[in-house]
C-alpha cells in the first residue's frame, strides 16, 4: 500500500478531533488574565442564597455528618460514582482562587477553574440556561461560606468514561451551552416558571430520562419521564396525565405539593419528597405559582394502554390475603384511604392512585420495600409514614400485592413479576 494512504485515516482522526474541539469551545470567552475573586453586596448575597435553595445544590455538595457544602458525596452513575466538590471558599481544595467568571464558566460551559471538562452529574446542561447575573449571585452567596480545607475525593468512573477524551466526545454529540429563551406571548409567570424548572431547577435531570450515554434528550427540555439511575425511583412523566401531569389540577393543588409534600390530588414520596424537604418548601410563593403554572400549561400526552397480563386467580387471591393482612387497616378494605378526625390524611386513598397503576410499578414496589415517607415541612410538620415490608415480604409476595393492587377498583394495569421486585427493591433507597 501506497505510504500516502496510510496519511487518510490519520488526516480524518485529526479533523475529528478538531471537530470535537470546536464543538467543546464553541461559544466560550477566554477567562480574562487576572481574574480574581470577588465579594458581592448584601443584596446579590441574599438573592444567591434564595438561589441555591431553587438548585437544592447543598444535598449533592454535603455527605451526611459532614460540613456543609465542603463536598465528598457519591452520585452513582451507570458509569461508575462521581464525588462532589468543595464548594467552600478554600484555597486550596474549594472555590477560594475562583472568580465569578470561573464560576460562570462553569454554570454555563461545564468546565473546571483549570479548565478540565466537568461531568454532567453536575447538571451544567440544564445550568447553562441561568442568567449571568444569577451565576453571580450564587458565586457571591457560596463566597460568605466557612473556608473548609477538604481535598475533593477522585471519581471512581470505568474506563473509558474516566477520561477527557470520553468527555470531550459525549459533549460534542449531546451538549449545547444555552439561554433561556423566554417566550412573550406566555407572560411573565409563565416564562419565571420554565425557567426555573427548565434552568436552576433542572427537572429534567431526572423527569428527562436519559439515554445510554447518560444524556437527556431534546437538550433537556424533556419531562417525559424516566428511570433514575442507580436510584431505581422511577421520574414520572410530567406531561403525562397518568403519571404525574397536572394540567387538571387546581393551581392550589399543585402549590400545596411542591411546598408541603401533600396535597389533595397526591404526596410526594421518595427523591421528591428529599426535593420537597431541601428545597421546594423554600421558595417564595411567586415562585411556586409561576412553577405549577408552566407545570399546568405542558401539552399531555396519553401513555399507551397497558400490555400486561393480568395475575392468574391465584396470586391474586394471595395478593388479596396480603392486602387484609397488611394494608386494609390503614388504607381501607376498598382503597379509600383514611384521614383523622381534624382532617389530616392518615393513608392516601390507593384506588385511582397514579403510583399504583404507573407503567413501570418501580415506584410503588419501592414503597412497599422501604416505606412512604412524606418530608416533614412547616405546612406538613408531623406526616403519617407508611411502614417497610422489605423483611416481612419476599419478592413472590410483594409481587402478588402490587398486582392485586393493579388490577382492583377499576384498575387495569396489569401483573408484577418476583423478578421485577428483585430488580427494583435494591439501589440507594431514597
């Protein structure tokens, strides 16, 4: 073979990778030399703690029994655990050298003070939509902090999803530094609303999904739904009526969920009601009016009709029997729930309940297993909690209940198989 052809493959690989250089710097300004740290005013600091409260960023960048934003807490991945960092003001393992322009290239490229490509379990891609002037203030707020000397623990990722390079390739194919674009013709609320669901509050991290490669797809801006990985909580469908879609709902309704964990159209259990706890019942109600008002606005989307059997007679009776032995007590022989005599829910009604009868039943396996447990919040301080049944039932059981549960009082979902139990009972549980 000619020696010249051997220079075609190594001419495609060089522009390859000057394509995927391109794509990762496209859009980024250099980092002016001298860049240095800075304070902000009393106002941008309130305004940045306010912030930080929407991205619920303390639960990711605190480890339990530990010093608060100084980092060191795994987020299991498919791809193996990334640590979060220091986010204290530290010289030497936080943000102490960083200026807000570091800052902000982070929020909105996905890089490092060093320029290092950040891993998307930092959720830059939907952090890219938030203003210059929020980055700010979130710098400014994370600057008053306690300095805290905590070296960052390395990620334990599989190779190749460790390196740059595997980075470099994923952020070509499936990241866009963006804007949040509002739309005029919506109003001022409306657009408030999705952009903080769709920016800081990055929904879609979760009710997104994600594809093989660990990115959501439409950029982000789906709700369609989604397993969480390594969690095996599934994130319903925002867009769904028969999943967690709220276009029916009262405005109320949809405020009183997202702020007290509880409402009367359903409770938060699981992630959300950590989401609800740390973050949601901290925000002004402005706030959480714009949220359930683009939450309200999403065009819905029928799910397609169940393609499960039904159990067979007899492990439905067995569900039955388990049923009157368990659960009867506290959430009625007919699935109606039950309230105390000042009206406070006891046990939510299971009949027309969208956990019961969601396709996949990972959620509500995963209450079974480990409980449901609302977050305790100032309009919910002292909530009911349903116990776990993870070391009374065995898999075959729990699979006979869920599908007794799924096929009665006008449910039609369908069975649940032992195997189906065994994949959802285990992962981190809440």
């Amino acid at each position: 073979m000619p020696r010249r052809w051997l220079l075609v493959p190594l001419l495609l690989l060089a522009v390859l990778a000057a394509a995927v250089l391109w794509l990762n710097l496209r859009g980024e300004a250099a980092i002016a030399a001298g860049s240095a740290p800075a304070a902000g005013t009393p106002g941008q600091v309130a305004r940045g703690e306010y912030l930080v409260r929407i991205g619920n960023c303390a639960t990711c960048h605190s480890v339990r029994g530990g010093v608060p934003w100084a980092g060191g807490r795994g987020i299991a991945t498919p791809f193996g655990t990334v640590y979060a960092g220091n986010l204290t003001p530290d010289d030497h393992t936080g943000l102490g050298r960083w200026s807000a322009d570091h800052f902000w290239r982070a929020m909105h490229h996905g890089r490092s003070f060093d320029g290092r490509l950040l891993y998307p379990a930092f959720p830059y891609p939907d952090f890219s939509r938030i203003t210059r002037e929020d980055s700010d203030a979130i710098y400014f707020f994370l600057r008053t902090l306690p300095a805290v000397r905590q070296p960052n623990t390395p990620h334990a990722l599989d190779f190749p999803y460790g390196t740059q390079a595997a980075l470099a390739v994923w952020r070509a194919l499936f990241f866009r530094p963006g804007a949040f674009e509002p739309e005029p013709a919506r109003g001022a609320a409306w657009n408030r609303g999705a952009y903080l669901v769709r920016g800081l509050g990055h929904c879609a991290a979760c009710h997104g999904g994600r594809n093989a490669f660990g990115a959501t797809p439409e950029a982000g801006l789906s709700l369609a739904g989604g397993l969480i990985p390594m969690r095996n909580w599934y994130a319903p469908a925002l867009n769904s009526p028969g999943q967690a879609g709220v276009a029916d709902w009262e405005t109320a309704h949809i405020v009183a969920l997202l702020r007290d964990g509880i409402s009367p159209r359903g409770t938060a259990l699981g992630p959300m009601a950590d989401v609800v706890y740390r973050s949601l019942q901290y925000l002004r109600d402005d706030d959480l009016q714009a949220i359930a008002l683009f939450l309200k606005s999403l065009p819905q989307q029928r799910d397609a009709a169940s393609s499960r059997k039904p159990p067979d007679p007899a492990h439905r009776a067995a569900g039955a029997k388990l049923y009157d032995a368990h659960c009867a007590d506290c959430h009625g022989a007919n699935g109606q729930g039950a309230r105390s005599a000042a009206g406070v829910l006891i046990a939510p009604a299971l009949a027309g309940n969208r956990v019961v009868t969601m396709e996949p039943p990972a959620n509500l396996v995963r209450v079974i297993v480990h409980g449901g447990f609302a977050p305790a919040t100032r309009g919910n301080p002292r909530p009911f909690g349903m116990p776990p049944f993870a070391l009374a039932l065995s898999d075959a059981q729990i699979a006979a209940l869920a599908g007794f549960l799924r096929t009665s009082w006008g449910h039609d979902a369908g069975a649940v198989l032992p195997q189906e139990v065994a994949r959802w009972r285990g992962g981190a549980g809440d």
